[in-house]
C-alpha cells in the first residue's frame, strides 16, 4: 500500500472532526470505538482539572484507595449486571486482560488447583496489544512481531459469511461453538483455567455471531466450570443497545474487561469487573501481587465517573436501543442493494459490510486488490471515517448520533462505495 501522509486532526464536536486543513468529518469510528458520548464535552474537562486541583493522584497499594476509585467502582457495580460487583483498575483494556491472565490462574491455585492455566481464546479475536493481550488475541501478525506466550490456544471463529460454506448460519454458530467443546476435551478439561471472547469481534472485523453461538459456548464452559471472560472493551457502555453486550446476547461471564467507552476516550482507564466468587476466592488467598502505577487513577476514575453520569441523565443507552439503531439499521441494511455490498449487520451501533465481487457465491476479492483499503481511501475523501478490515468495512459511530447525521453517514458512505466500484471497474476488478 503506497505511504500516506497522515491527516491531522484539530477538533472534535459531537459526531464531527476538524483536520488542519479544515475539513468538516464525520466521525463514523467514535475515535478507536471509544467516544461514546461524544467530542468536546466540557463537563469533562471541568471534572478533570477540578480533580487534579484537589487530589492529582494517589494509588490503591498498601490498603489506601481514594473517593473517585471508591465511587465508581461503585457506579460500575450497579450498572454490571448479576454478581459482577468488583473491580480491578487498569489503564486500558490491554493491561484489564494481562490482568484477567493472571487473576484466573491466581483463582484456580488458590483453588488448589493450580494445573488449571490454559486460557482458550480464539482465531481473529482482539484483546489488546500488551504481551498477554496481544497473546490472548488470535492475529497472527501480531503474534509474528515479538511472539506469543505459553498457556493459550485459540479455536476457530463464528465468521459464518466469509468461513460458513455450504451451512445455515445457526448450524455454524453451533459448529463453531463446539471447538470449544473439543479444544476443552483435546487439553483434557482439568488444565483449563478460562474461555475468552468478545461478544461482537471488534477489530477483527465486527463479526456479529449467529445467534446459536453464545448460548452453546455458555453451556459449555459451564459444563466444565471453567471462567468465562466477556471482552467487553468496545461491547460495554452501550455500544450494543445495552449497558454491556453480555446483556444483549445473554451471557453470564464471571469477568468482564472494560475500557474504552468507559471513560468516552476523555481518560485513559480500564479495568476487570469481577464477580462475587472469583473476588472471594483471590480475595481469600491473602494479598494478590498484581496492581499498576495508575490503577484507578483519580483523575481517569473521576471523568470517567462524569461520563457515566452524562451516559444515565441523557438516556444514551435507550437512545442508542430505541432511536439511532433502528433508524441507522434499516438505511445500513439497505447498502446491501449496492453492487459491491454483499451482506450488512448492525447491532446497536456496531456494523459492518461485507465488499464481494459475488454476492451469491460469497466470493472474496483478491488480497492484493486491497478492495476495504481502496474503499477506505474514498471515505477519506468524502470526510467519513469508516475503517476496513480486509474486505469488511466497518462502523461504530458515537452514541449520541442524531437521525439527521445517520443520513448524512450513509449518503458519505455511498457515494464512497460508488467511486470505490468506479475504479474497481477501471481496473477491471469487478
Ligand atoms: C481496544 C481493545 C482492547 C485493548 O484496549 P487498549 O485500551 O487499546 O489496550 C482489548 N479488547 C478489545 C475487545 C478491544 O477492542
């Protein structure tokens, strides 16, 4: 792909971006999945220099802690659904699943049985960028630039329209599932420590599962009681029309990962809510040796306290449930009548395209046609952030987007598909 300078970007407003070289964007990404409430929300910023004026920092080590790591703890608490009733600060979701690695096996020893390590992840799954991150993640070129530590596996993922062939969508989701089943059985059940994913996979492509899918993977980790991280980085804080995607695709996890859109992106923060009887039990065995420098930081803890605040007094979860996702569904839906758009899937609001020169067979473009790149590159050009993965183009707009910006995102996004088939066809490719 040829270098490209990059784009500057200057201001942020709502939905909408400034570049340097003025350059009114729409901000179809909300940032990297995160500014859920949107740009430039001022009581951020008050909270933020009211905080660091009042207390800048201290730390969670040693039996002290302070008011805004207490209180939102606390608000997190009440919003996380069942059990989930603790929480392990971390400044990203990377760090929140270093820290899962360790909190799951710390469980099982203090168990008495520390043989339960491996952690079962899957193929094109992102969880952060760290060592055990980028380890529990399943892509490959990440694993090829500095390696992959011991202890997990990965099984294939639910992809049903670029990996599904010949089956129904829910015989795959079932079919997919049950590698879980056999990968369990294959390391003989008592090794195994944990089951992670994310709910919809974000990065790999927001590949929406077919709906037998997480019902089977639940009974099955609970068949052989092993943990069930829910990876609810993007997922969480309303991204799917819930407060947490667990919620919306009925599951039960006994940890979830948080980032994100936990603070709206205004703070770097992260954490692993954790339930009753895992807190317990690592609880239980004296103190766990695990912490960072800026867990909870106040400042973080207090804007993202603010966030959530904001989140609840303006209804942006039912805002998201009952205006913008309907509205955005059915014009998304209908992108699938574009010649390049073979299928189109929206939860809440996380969606993506599939870009197929063959919609009945499925078929794949040529990877070194760069087809989600090219379409990407148009976006560009019409002052719309869609990000490409492979021949996936992808969405997951701020939560507060009003139906008339919808419009203005879909009437951006297809006159980008057409420039994108325009060329497509001068070079012969469709
Ligand atoms: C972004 C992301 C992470 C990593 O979070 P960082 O804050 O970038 O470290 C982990 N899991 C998922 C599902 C993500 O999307």
């Amino acid at each position: 792909m040829p270098p490209r300078a990059p784009r500057v970007i200057t201001r942020g407003e709502g939905v909408w971006l400034t570049d340097s070289e003025g350059h009114r964007i729409i901000d179809g990404m909300a940032g990297l999945w995160c500014v859920n409430i949107g740009y430039g929300r001022k009581e951020l910023a008050q909270v933020a220099a009211r905080q660091m004026e009042e207390l800048a920092y201290y730390n969670t080590f040693f039996q002290t802690t302070h008011i805004p790591a207490i209180a939102l703890a606390a608000e997190i608490a009440k919003l996380a659904p069942g059990d989930l009733n603790h929480v392990f600060f971390a400044g990203s979701g990377s760090e929140a699943n270093d820290t899962n690695i360790r909190l799951v096996r710390r469980y099982w020893d203090v168990k008495g049985m520390p043989w339960r390590k491996t952690i079962i992840s899957r193929w094109n799954g992102y969880h952060g960028s760290t060592m055990g991150g980028g380890s529990l993640g399943g892509m490959k070129p990440i694993h090829a630039h500095g390696g992959k530590i011991d202890g997990i596996e990965h099984i294939d993922q639910p992809y049903w329209w670029g990996e599904g062939g010949e089956m129904s969508e829910d015989d795959f989701g079932l079919a997919r599932a049950r590698q879980l089943e056999e990968k369990i059985l294959e390391l003989g059940p008592h090794n195994v420590a944990a089951f992670i994913g994310e709910p919809i996979q974000g990065a790999g492509g927001v590949i929406i599962p077919p709906k037998t899918y997480w019902p089977e993977i639940q009974r099955i980790c609970d068949q052989y009681g092993i943990l069930l991280i829910a990876d609810e980085v993007i997922t969480g804080f309303g991204r799917t029309g819930n407060w947490f995607g667990s919620q919306t695709f009925g599951i039960k996890p006994h940890i979830m990962t948080i980032a994100k859109g936990l603070s709206s992106g205004y703070q770097p923060i992260g954490g692993s809510i954790v339930c009753d009887e895992v807190a317990e039990v690592v609880g239980g065995g004296g103190e766990f040796f695990h912490g960072y420098t800026y867990s909870g930081h106040p400042v973080a803890a207090a804007v993202a306290l603010e966030n959530l605040r904001i989140m609840q007094d303006e209804h942006i979860v039912d805002h998201v449930r009952d205006v913008a996702h309907p509205y955005l569904k059915a014009r998304w839906d209908a992108l699938t009548d574009h010649p390049l758009v073979g299928e189109a899937k929206l939860v809440g609001l996380m969606g993506s395209i599939a870009l197929t020169p063959n919609k009945a067979t499925r078929a794949k473009f040529p990877d070194d046609a760069n087809v989600g790149y090219r379409c990407r590159e148009r976006c560009f050009a019409n002052d719309l952030i869609m990000r490409a993965v492979g021949d996936r183009m992808i969405i997951a707009p701020p939560l507060v987007i009003t139906t008339a910006e919808i419009d203005i995102l879909i009437d951006r996004a297809k006159k980008s598909l057409d420039e994108c088939w325009q060329g497509l066809k001068a070079d012969g490719l469709v």
